[in-house]
C-alpha cells in the first residue's frame, strides 16, 4: 500500500458499538489523488470503468468479520453481515449513519434480495435460509435436506424466475467463532429452491468448498467459486440448463493462482467482479475478470474483500464487505440485474 495513504486519519461513518478508532486501519485515508491509484487497470478493457475523479472510500469499519453486503435502492441503504458480532448492520446511504438491522442474527453470512425485494439470508447458527417479510416477520424456507440439516448456508442468489440458489459448506459450524461447532450431515451441495414448490434440488455436489455465485446478465452461466479446490482456488463456470433448472457443462473460469476468491458479483458487461486476498497488499481488494476469464482491473484495499455489490441510485457503486471495514467505490458500469 502506498504509504502517502496513511498519512491522515480517516473522517465518516464508524460502528458506535464497536469502532476502530487506533492501529493501522484507522491510518487509511482515501487518496487526494485522482485517478486514485488503488483502481488498477490490468487490461485497456478495463479503462472505461475507472471513474478518473473517484477515489475508494472506507464508509463503516469496526466489524470482526464482514460479509453479505446487500442494497436496499428503495431505502437508500446498505446492510451487511458482520459474522462474529452475530449482526446485520446498516449503512444510511443520505447521512452516513451505521446502526444495528438485525442483532442476533442468527450470525448471519451471505445475503441477496428476492425478485419481490425482500432480504433473503443465509445463517449459521439456525443452519438455514430465511426470508425477511414486509412486516419483518421470518421464514425459513431451508433447513433440511432428505431429512439431513444443512451444513451452514453461505452464499446465495435469487434468479429472474423466482428460484433461489445457494451454497451450503461447513465453514460455519467448523468452529464457535462464526456459529457453533457441528457435524456435518451432508455434503457440500449447491442447490436450487423452487419458488412453488418450495423443493430442494441439488445441482452440483462435486464441489469442494462452494462459496460465492452468480449469474451472467442473462442468466445463461452460473459462476461458482470452489475455495477448497487444490492446489488452487477455482471459479467454474456452468451452462444453465433444463429450462433454468439444472447446470451442465463445467469449466474452470479462473484459476485463482495465489488469490483467495470468496464472493462476487457480475456487472452489465458480464464482468466478474470478485473479493479477492491472502492477508498481503499484493493480493487484497476485488479482482475483476472479462467473461473469458482474463483479468482486467483491480481494487487495491487495505483488508482482504470478503464479499461485495454493486448499488447506488444506478447501480454503479460497488460496495466492498472487507475484513473489518465496507469500503465504496464509483465505476463506469452496473451491477447485473438481481446481483
């Protein structure tokens, strides 16, 4: 990290409850200096969607752990999961505020909207999916499997026809630090939940450690990433099939070489927008890749990027769920629709 970026202490929005005010993160500042050197371009593909006036910015920190991030356009507003606090937070998009959604969260991971726009989670500790009505009641529209609890649900998608898809490895009952330590009773399936039914399907079974997925534009490619492949971590991609039912047809997308890819999100363009890390400033931020794989640009932060979304008014604001702090940064592109 460029050290002319430490020099002052950074002014906004910080957890009340819990805000890192001393040490290395409370260094970080935006840069004074546009283009802001953190947006790297990798590839001349990439030029047109580095903003030349817009910096990263650090809009909340003071999580242990944060994930999930989600817009609300109809609310102006940002919530997110911070794993070990065992909350879903809140960022006020018109005062900068940060204040509790939901504590306990049930310690809460990923998190997607519905097509009616309701929140849909996945959570740990109840090893499940719920849904978050307009009253905000909960319902719970997975828990089980052939009579097996899930594993601990970690990322999850909500495609146009109203099926919600998701990945169910055991990072979250490995342990008593993001849910409570379990055994596991099923393999690490993704699956498909049909939205009459209420059905489970498994679509892919073969993974080891699924994590983050997404849909292209057109929701013709399921992007999966693997984060226990070996040697390293890999983002497949799969044909939809079965009239948007099933996948076929693996591939490897990326190799994640040295990185460590864990969610994303796909822009208009089909790009795919990853958090990325391995605890060095080589490596931490959001790494983006063209839809053949090849990568074109990248977000240098200060903390590894868990997760991320693209949101704003048009949807050209990406908001990056790092370790313990949500950084923003305007681009020249929008999210895919449901991402």
């Amino acid at each position: 990290m460029n050290r002319s970026r430490r020099e002052v202490i950074m002014a906004g929005a910080t957890i009340a409850a819990a805000s890192v005010t001393t040490g290395a993160w409370a260094d970080w500042a935006p840069s004074t200096r546009y283009p802001d050197p953190a947006v790297q371009v990798l590839d001349p593909s990439f030029a047109p969607y580095r903003l030349f006036n817009a910096a990263v910015e650090r809009i909340a920190t003071g999580c242990r752990w944060c994930e999930g991030p989600v817009w609300f356009g109809d609310g102006r507003y940002l919530l997110w999961s911070d794993i070990p606090n065992n909350r879903i937070l809140k960022w006020d998009e018109e005062t900068g505020a940060v204040s509790p959604f939901r504590k306990p969260s049930g310690f809460a991971n990923g998190n997607t909207r519905d097509r009616q726009g309701r929140l849909v989670t996945c959570e740990n500790i109840g090893r499940r999916v719920t849904r978050t009505e307009y009253d905000g009641t909960i319902t719970v529209l997975a828990d089980s499997f052939e009579g097996k609890r899930l594993n601990s649900p970690n990322d999850i998608v909500a495609k146009s026809d109203g099926s919600v898809w998701f990945s169910d490895p055991p990072f979250g009952i490995g342990g008593n630090y993001e849910g409570r330590k379990a055994e596991p009773e099923l393999p690490s399936n993704l699956y498909r939940l049909d939205p009459e039914t209420g059905t489970l399907t498994v679509v892919a079974g073969d993974l080891n450690g699924p994590n983050g997925l997404a849909f292209s534009p057109d929701e013709k490619i399921l992007y999966v990433i693997e984060s226990r492949a070996t040697p390293n971590r890999l983002i497949h991609a799969y044909d939809v099939v079965d009239g948007g039912r099933g996948i076929a047809n693996r591939r490897v997308a990326v190799d994640c070489g040295k990185g460590t890819a864990d969610g994303m999100r796909v822009d208009v363009d089909g790009n795919l927008w990853c958090g990325w890390g391995m605890g060095s400033d080589e490596l931490d931020g959001v790494m983006v890749f063209n839809p053949d794989g090849k990568p074109i640009g990248r977000i240098a932060l200060p903390e590894r990027c868990a997760n991320l979304c693209f949101g704003g008014e048009m949807r050209n604001r990406l908001f990056m769920a790092a370790s313990q702090s949500v950084y923003a940064l305007y681009v020249g592109t929008q999210g895919a629709v449901g991402g």
